[in-house]
C-alpha cells in the first residue's frame, strides 16, 4: 500500500534541493505521493530500483536516440522502469508484453505485429519508438504530459470520460484527490516523477549502481528463416546473447515470410553472416516450420508433406491422440535432417534423455519446480527464454525447454570465466 508510506521530511528537504538544480523536460513536481514513491524506492524498493539502474545502461542511450527523434520529452524513457524495469520480456497478468507493456490492441494500432513467430511488443527498437509516438498522440490530444502518461496506463477512455463528465479542465493531479482514476494509475504518474528524480541523480538518493554496458549491434535483411541456434554457431557467438538482441522472435526463429525482417547481432558479425549464410545449405538454416490444421487434415497427411514423422510431430506438439486434430491448430513442423526440433525438445512427459519444447506455466508454478520436474538447472532455465533472475512467471506462460542443458550451462560458465 503505496498511499500508507509516511512522508519523510527530511527526503522531501533533499529531494526539494535537487529540484532546484535539476532541468527537466517534464513537469516534476514533489508532493506527498512522488514522496510517498521515493521512499519506496530507497526503502523496500530499494532492490527494483537497483536492478532498474543496472539494466537501464543497456538500453537508455538507444531510447534517447528515439525519443529524440520522435519529438518526446527524454526524461520520458525511465517510464521504462516502471512499466517492466528494464525487461524486454516482461509479461503482465494483464497480458501486456514487453519493455513499454503494449497490450495487443495498442501495439496493432502502432504497427507492431504479433503473430506465431513474432511478437514486437518485445523488439527493443520497435516498440520504443511505438511508445514513443503513442506517447506523443496522448500528448497532442490532453495537451499536459501528466494526463497523457495516465492515459497511457488507464486509456485515453477513461481520461475522456472523466473529464466530459467533471470538466475538461480538471488535471491529473484533482483527479487523484478525488479518486477519480483506479488506484493502479493514482500511483503510476507518482512512480514515474520519482524514478525520473531518482534517475537524473542516483547518487544523490543513495543509489551507486553500475549501469550495464549499452547494447550495441548492427542489423541484417534476412529473406528467408534462419534458427538463433544457427546463427550463433556461424557467427560464433551466445545464444543468448543473440536472444537479448531479439527477444521478440517467440520460437528463437527468424519469421516466416518477411522480406523486410531485420536481425540484430552484436557489433561486427553482420558481414561475417552474410556470408555465411550465403554458403549455407537451405536445409541447415531451419528444421521446423510452422502449420495451421485444415478440416480433413491428419497428421500423417502433414508428416508427408513436410517430409517429416508423425511421431516427431506428436512429441513437438504434445499430442496425446495422434487421431484427433482440431481444424485452425498450430503446429511446429519439425524437419527431416540435421539438428531438428524433435531430437533438441521432447515434448512428452520427460525423462533423464526426454525434454518438452516447452512448459506451459501452471498456478504454484515457479522456475524452480520446473527445473525439478524437468531435471535441469535454474540458470539454463534463465538462459533458454532470456528471463532475469527476479523474473515473475505466471500461468499460461511458455518456458522454453532444450535438451541439452550440460551443454548449455557449460558454455555460459566459460563465456563468463572469459569475460
């Protein structure tokens, strides 16, 4: 409870101080609910706010980048702490994803697609500059930045309606006196004044933080689907580092059938996969493809048309009845030879040499029971679907399973030994 929080005097003379030297280029102002949130984030925030500053170093000179080129205020960019601290794969219960929490709707309306290979709510570029411009739209049609950023957590709505039925000239700030908002976004305004306050001048907030290095990367045109897996043994390079870069691929493979796709791959290896890639046979750059059931179809009429088996694709899928598909279900089709889908993730019930492709998160799931369940460690866990230590997983979430997760861990613990 956010609003129980006591003010601290002697926070509001500090933070009072700071506002004085400070410029920003938003309206900050420092009542008692941007109090009430410093507190928390020195206190029993203490450690979000910490991680948020960490991981911020990867991101905010590419969000300056944008939102400069977009029109909107910079100070804007640390919304991102509040919104998924600094995750591109953060997932919401309200099924808003990514680092600006698109829902679906939203990120449609600002040309985000999202599809069975693809999600770019998740594409750190992309989307950065679809908040960007959303942000911008609030702006241009509120004309106050605090309404537009409570726009963006309640809906421009629910804005509306408060302000045809009370007066178009009530603020954001009459309104939270009044409880005219829902309570999540009475607090989410404060939140973000503070970690902009907090943000500008840690130190000065008790915050020494190293912020991670910048993420720096070079893009390529891909025509055709390529698997992350591939990719990061041509290039020479971590899967997930490859992961990090494109956290908006669902199935770690580039999508199918866009031209005008752009993979992202760390500095300097963009000339060296063009290469590559152009020396590499069809077959090698991806073993699955994606099939959506049509009436009559059976599995082995699909197995034949892949040129694959009906038991790979009953493993992949977690089909229990090879007899019974359902017109308009989506399978992943793996292929024949080479490294395929059906040898690296098992989808039935696992033992010491069977994994599933993936786990679907159940209530009182938690990664550590699923590393249990599966026989693997929480760190390839972590590993395989780019997720924080901190991460909260929630029901109907898909954790990705490989099988070879010796390996995996392996690797990670001599890339870091290097490094």
């Amino acid at each position: 409870n956010l609003f129980a929080i006591q003010v601290d005097p002697h926070l509001r003379e500090l933070a009072g101080q700071d506002l004085l030297k400070t410029r920003f280029d938003i309206p900050v102002v420092l009542n008692d609910d941007v109090l009430r949130l410093l507190n928390f984030y020195q206190n029993r925030g203490r450690e979000i706010m910490e991680k948020g500053l960490k991981r911020s170093g990867r991101y905010v000179p590419l969000f300056r980048e944008i939102f400069r080129e977009e029109g909107v205020p910079l100070d804007l960019i640390y919304m991102a702490h509040v919104e998924s601290h600094f995750k591109p794969n953060a997932y919401s219960r309200a099924k808003a994803r990514g680092l600006w929490q698109f829902m679906l709707g939203t990120g449609k309306m600002y040309g985000l697609r999202q599809d069975w290979w693809i999600d770019e709510r998740s594409d750190i570029v992309k989307s950065t500059h679809a908040a960007a411009q959303h942000l911008r739209d609030l702006y241009e049609r509120f004309e106050d930045w605090h309404l537009a950023m409570a726009a963006y957590n309640a809906g421009s709505g629910r804005i509306d309606r408060v302000r045809r039925r009370y007066g178009k000239t009530l603020d954001y700030w009459t309104m939270v006196k009044r409880r005219m908002l829902p309570r999540e976004t009475r607090s989410f305004v404060p939140s973000i004044l503070a970690a902009v306050i907090i943000f500008r001048n840690p130190e000065r907030y008790g915050f020494w933080v190293e912020p991670d290095p910048p993420l720096q990367f070079e893009t390529i045109d891909l025509d055709e689907q390529v698997d992350l897996r591939v990719v990061a043994e041509e290039i020479d390079v971590q899967v997930a580092d490859l992961f990090a870069l494109n956290p908006e691929l669902r199935r770690g493979i580039t999508p199918f059938h866009d031209d005008d796709y752009k993979l992202k791959v760390p500095l300097g290896k963009a000339d060296l996969l063009k290469k590559r890639l152009a020396n590499l046979p069809k077959d090698r750059k991806v073993q699955v493809r994606h099939h959506k059931v049509k009436r009559g179809e059976t599995l082995g009429l699909i197995a034949q048309r892949y040129r694959s088996s009906v038991t790979a694709i009953a493993q992949v899928n977690r089909i229990r009845n090879v007899h019974r598909l359902r017109e308009g279900q989506d399978l992943l089709i793996p292929l024949a030879g080479g490294y395929s889908a059906a040898s690296s993730a098992r989808s039935v019930k696992p033992t010491s040499q069977q994994l599933p492709a993936t786990h679907i998160v159940r209530r009182r799931d938690s990664l550590s029971r699923i590393a249990v369940r599966y026989r693997v460690s929480i760190r390839d866990l972590l590993l395989w679907n780019n997720l924080e230590v901190d991460q909260i997983i929630h029901p109907g979430q898909r954790i990705r399973i490989l099988d070879n997760s010796k390996s995996v861990a392996e690797n990670s613990q001599r890339s870091g030994a290097d490094r």
